[in-house]
C-alpha cells in the first residue's frame, strides 16, 4: 500500500490526463509524479527521460548505476524495474552482485571508476579527487557532468518512489 494515494486522474490537468489516456503503461512513479504541478511535473518527466536516455554510457553500463543508486537509495521499486534490463543488456550475474555489494573487484577498470564514482556521489554528495581522477582517465568532462545526471536523475526518482511508498507494477520488470 503507498504512503501517498495516487492522484485521482479527474483532478489532474489536461497534459496528465493525456498521459493516463494515451493507451501507453504509466508506471506507478509516473502516476505518484503528478501530484507536482504541471512545471514541475513536466520538467521532472523530462528530466528523468533524458538523464537516461542521454547518458553517456552504454546500456549495460547505463544499467549498473542505476542499480547501483537503487541498492544505496535502499530503492525496491527501481531494483525492480531495471535488474530485468540489466539482464537483457547483457550484464552478467557477477557484476550484478558486484554493483549490490560494493566490491567492484570483478569490474574492469573503467567500469569501477563510474560506479565508484557513482556510489561516492549518492553517499557523499560528490566523488573525491582520487575517484574524479579515475573517472577522467576514461571520460570527457562533458560525459562525466551527463554521469552526474544520471544518478542524480535516479536519486531523484528514488525518493519520490520513498516519498509516496510507490508500489512496483504486477507483472512488470
């Protein structure tokens, strides 16, 4: 049961009823999202798609921050939702279990320098200088600020998931 109900779709404005209606799936943190007012509400829609979709990794990578910020988040609903999409991206189970665990020893190099620096800037707000170094020997500046993104965007997304108690979907993920 969530902590927050859903919003009624009848209150909701015009462009979050077209969301409802369109015939697509909403997920559950879509739905709990519009109880932001619509600037708000669209900018974080927008927010969230890009920061995924423009990260400057490749899918399996993109995949294990993700999860990464979901197992620090403590994110059941994000686990959930991309452990499935890890898998189909071809991230095998023991990089799985490295990006639950936190030893990044099975991991090659430029792997261990985004999720450490991933998991430093969930846990510590920003990466120290030894772990921004590492991350540099692989990554322009503009692809480590699109890292950035991307687990901010995921933060944001796990605590509004906190917020609501968003439950997963039956039959998703």
């Amino acid at each position: 049961m969530t902590r927050i109900p859903y919003p009624d779709p009848q209150t909701r404005s015009e462009p979050q009823r077209a969301v409802l209606t369109s015939g697509k799936p909403v997920l559950n943190i879509s739905r709990m999202a519009m109880h932001l007012k619509d600037p708000l509400w669209s900018g974080y829609r927008n927010f969230a798609i890009v920061a995924r979709d423009a990260a400057p990794l490749d899918d399996g990578l993109r995949e294990m921050v993700i999860l990464r910020v979901g197992y620090l988040s403590n994110s059941a609903y994000e686990l959930h939702h991309h452990l499935p999409v890890a898998v189909q991206a071809g991230v095998p189970d023991a990089k799985l279990k490295a990006v639950e665990s936190g030893d990044f020893t099975a991991l090659d190099p430029r792997e261990r320098a985004v999720l450490d620096y991933a998991s430093q800037v969930v846990t510590q707000v920003g990466a120290d200088d030894a772990t921004l170094k590492a991350l540099q020997d692989w990554f322009s500046t503009e692809d480590i600020f699109g890292i950035t993104i991307l687990v901010c965007g995921y933060m944001t997304t796990a605590r509004l998931i906190a917020l609501g108690g968003v439950e997963a979907e039956e039959g998703h993920g």
